[in-house]
C-alpha cells in the first residue's frame, strides 16, 4: 500500500530517493491522522497484519534499483492504508506493507519505483496507490452552489479528462506525459495545489508497476457520495 499519507524523511540529494517501509509482523494501531470528521471515524478499527517478507522483498527490489529504504516497526496504519483495507478486506485477513513517498514528489522517480517493484506481482502481491486524483480543500469545502465550487468542478473535470486519455495511452507514450504532469496536465495546480502533490503520487508508483494501459473502473462524480460533484476516477494498470 503507497500511501499519500506517509512521506519519507528529505534526503540531502534530490536524485536520491528514500523509501521507509512498514517492517511489522502483527496489526498496527490505527494512525487517525486528520481532523474535524465525525466521532466514529475515530473509532475504525482494521487489524490487519503485516508482513516481514514482502518489507524485505520490497527493500531488496528498490536497493538493487538504486532506491535507499529504511524500515519503519512503530508507524501505525495511518488512513492512506486502514480506509482502503476497510472496503477492499472487512475482515482484516489480508498482510498489508505500507509503503511511503519520496519527499521530493518527483514524477519519474516514483515511476522507477513502480517499476522495481513489478516482479512483485507475479509473486501474489497487489499494489495499491492510495489517494487521490483531485485534492483541493478550498473546492472540498466550498458551499456547493457556490462560484468557487463550480470552479473547481469545472477544474475537476478538465484534469480528470486529462487523466482518464493519459492512463489509458500506450505505456510509454504515458510514462513520457506522466513524469512531466506538471507541465502537461491542464489544470493540475488546480486538482493539485503546489505544496500539495502527495495525493497524485502514489498513481506513478501504481502506474511503474502496472506496465501497461490503464483503465478506468470506478470514481465519484455527480452520483458520488464522497465529493458529491467533484470528479474524480479510480485506474487499475492490470
């Protein structure tokens, strides 16, 4: 699980990127890293457990790469890891191995990533990139109806256009656009505010280990209960 909620210490090198990785072999107290949401959302519970093996597969594969990783055996599951976990295995049964970021957000760095990690899947491993392919608070809470949100979801919907064509092009053609997504997504200051990119860059990690075109299978749109009319889409790379 690459979560947009765990980043990794700065390195002194920007070509150097540094991984932590969750290094735990029982369940993890849940990280209830946000704030001003209902009282049962503090009170989720998902046990599930982790698993030394993968942590050590996935620093072998990442260090014969060139990525620096250190482990992490006191980070709890923060909600990039336990939220997902919830809706994809209820019953907490399925080992998880949370993965952070590169703090310096570089869009071909965390592509290698992906790519390093690939072998993994044909050992029963699944990748997940957990966040979110539109992440602007000043939209999330604009009163609906008002001018700033119909802005940003006229903004959602040009980035998520954007996205949409760009996953689901030939894999190389993608990685090209992809690792310049600053330069070529219209409206990605708006999906994604400077300072603010931690939720957009788990896809490249996703996308690196998927190899392959991506395809679209699920999102929150007008019919959508989290973000009501803010677009956003979900992409398998399979």
């Amino acid at each position: 699980m690459v979560t947009a909620h765990w980043i990794s210490p700065k390195s002194e090198s920007s070509t150097s990127p540094t991984i932590v990785i969750s290094n735990v072999d029982k369940s993890q107290p849940l990280y209830y890293d946000y704030g001003g949401f209902p009282p049962e959302t503090y009170k989720y519970q998902h046990n599930a457990p982790g698993n030394p093996e993968v942590a050590q597969r996935v620093s072998s594969l990442l260090n014969d790469g060139g990525i620096t990783t250190t482990f992490d055996s006191q980070r709890g599951w923060d909600h990039g890891v336990f939220v997902p976990g919830m809706l994809l295995d209820p019953q907490a049964e399925i080992p998880i191995v949370a993965i952070s970021l590169d703090s310096g957000m570089n869009a071909a760095q965390h592509i290698k990533i992906g790519e390093l990690l690939r072998p993994l899947r044909d050992e029963g491993v699944l990748i997940i990139g957990s966040g979110s392919s539109y992440h602007n608070f000043n939209t999330f809470f604009a009163p609906k109806g008002s001018e700033a949100r119909k802005k940003g979801v006229e903004e959602s919907i040009v980035f998520d256009d954007w996205l949409q064509e760009t996953c689901c092009e030939d894999y190389e053609k993608s990685r090209a656009i992809l690792s310049n997504w600053r330069g070529t997504a219209p409206g990605s200051y708006d999906a994604h505010p400077a300072g603010g990119e931690e939720h957009f860059v788990p896809l490249f990690v996703a996308f690196g280990a998927g190899g392959s075109k991506g395809k679209i299978v699920g999102g929150v749109g007008e019919e959508g209960e989290m973000a009501g009319d803010i677009l956003m889409s979900n992409v398998e790379f399979s």
